[in-house]
C-alpha cells in the first residue's frame, strides 16, 4: 500500500476538495482507504456513500484494521479526534502501524489532514509514502510552506525513517480570470521554482457541486464538468506516475 497525504498547515485551501477527487481517482484502478483526520468532517460528508466501520480515531488508540467496504473505504472523521492532541506521542506510531497493518488489504491510502501541524498531522507524516500540498494563491497560505517543508523533515528525522516524497505545492482554487493570482503565480513560480508541482485546480463552482451532490466533477454533465474533470485527472494522472503506482 502506498500512502499520500494532503496537507497544509492553512486551511481553505482546496484540501478536501483534493482528497476526495484523489480517492475517487485512485478507487477506479485500486483498492482504495481514504482516512479522514480533520475533525470538521467535510470530507466524511462528501463521501459519505464509502464510510465504512471505523473511525478515523480509532487508529490512534490501538493497531486497528479498517475493512474493506469495496473498492472504496472511508475511515469517518469525528469530534474525538480533537483528544489525539492531548494524547501521549506514543499515538503517532500506533497510527503508522495500524496502516502498516493493512498494507496487504489496500494498493493506496488518501490521507486528509488537519489545517495545523498537530499529533494526527505527524502522525499521517510518518505513515506517507508521498505528501501533496494545495496552496492558494495568496500572501497569507504562502507563509506556511516553510513550516509545512520542516515537519516533513523534523518527522523523518526524528523517527528515523527516510522522507516521504514531496510531490509539489499544487495552486488550487487559482482563478485564472484575477490579474492579480496571475501575477502573485508567477512570481511564485519564480520563488518555489522545482517544487511548484506541475499543474493547477482552478477555482471553479461545479468542485463545489460535486461536493453537495458527493460524487467527482468527471461523473457530472456539462462543459464545466468536463473541463474541471479533464484538469483534476490530469493532476492525479501525475501524482499516479510520480508515487509509481502500477497494477
């Protein structure tokens, strides 16, 4: 099982949205586990039809399995998860072998994270295998990238373990029609160069829609679903080839 994880220490950045589409990605090819670990739960609501079992809190307590629910398993978010904050640190290691416990029950795991550098966000550092990062495109969500680039240092450093691939800073909710996001990209592309990854989710309303209706914009009809659909299979057709998943 290979293992990705969305994060970003600022929220409002497209997170959920990303995730979501990665595991409906992932779940057409592979058996698919998408943990969610952000206690507002949005992304337990959006997929919703695929929860299965287990609670996402659950994995820090004790080496869990989460069964297979088809090609499609949602561990659930809840407000308990607020508690692995106060909980011993031995908590991270209990969550990076509960998914090493599944490696043979599942090809990818999805990891939604929470906007902070929390124990669950450590946690999901430690069990990765690859770590995506949606940014906005603004002053305020650049100012984490260098915190979010030392905890994934600081976590591989500190358990011994080689670092996840970083797949890249990825612009979500980019809207190509603000001159100003045009020029702040721009120059972000100048400053981050390398690990600017290598393509973009615009800011469009039907990720919104597909959200509400809890199903990928590629299922939807009309052109905007189409276009929205062709950009963020482009995105996982991407990071698919650069966590070199193959069946």
């Amino acid at each position: 099982m290979k293992t990705l994880v969305v994060m970003n220490e600022k929220g409002g950045v497209g997170k959920t949205n990303i995730a979501a589409h990665g595991g409906w990605y992932f779940a057409e090819r592979y058996r698919t586990l998408v943990i969610d670990l952000d206690q507002q739960a949005n992304l337990t609501t959006t997929m919703g039809a695929h929860v299965g079992v287990v609670d996402s809190v659950e994995l820090f307590a004790e080496i869990t399995r989460a069964p297979s629910f088809g090609a499609l398993t949602v561990t659930r978010s809840t407000r308990d998860l607020l508690g692995i904050e106060g909980a011993d640190r031995v908590c991270i290691e209990v969550f990076r072998d509960s998914l090493v416990s599944m490696a043979s029950d599942y090809d990818v795991c999805v990891i939604d994270t929470p906007p902070a550098l929390t124990n669950r966000t450590f946690a999901a550092l430690l069990a990765a295998d690859a770590v995506l990062a949606p940014i906005g495109i603004n002053d305020y969500s650049m100012q984490g990238v260098a915190e979010l680039l030392r905890a994934i240092k600081g976590v591989s450093n500190h358990y011994g373990r080689a670092e996840p691939k970083f797949l890249g800073l990825l612009p979500s909710i980019f809207d190509r029609k603000s001159k100003r996001e045009r020029e702040m990209f721009e120059q972000l592309a100048e400053v981050v160069g390398q690990l600017l990854f290598p393509g973009i989710v615009a800011k469009r309303d039907i990720y919104s829609k597909a959200a509400s209706e809890s199903q990928p914009v590629w299922k939807m009809k009309g052109s905007p679903a189409r276009e929205a659909g062709q950009e963020i299979r482009g995105v996982f057709d991407t990071v698919s080839n650069l966590m070199e998943l193959s069946k």
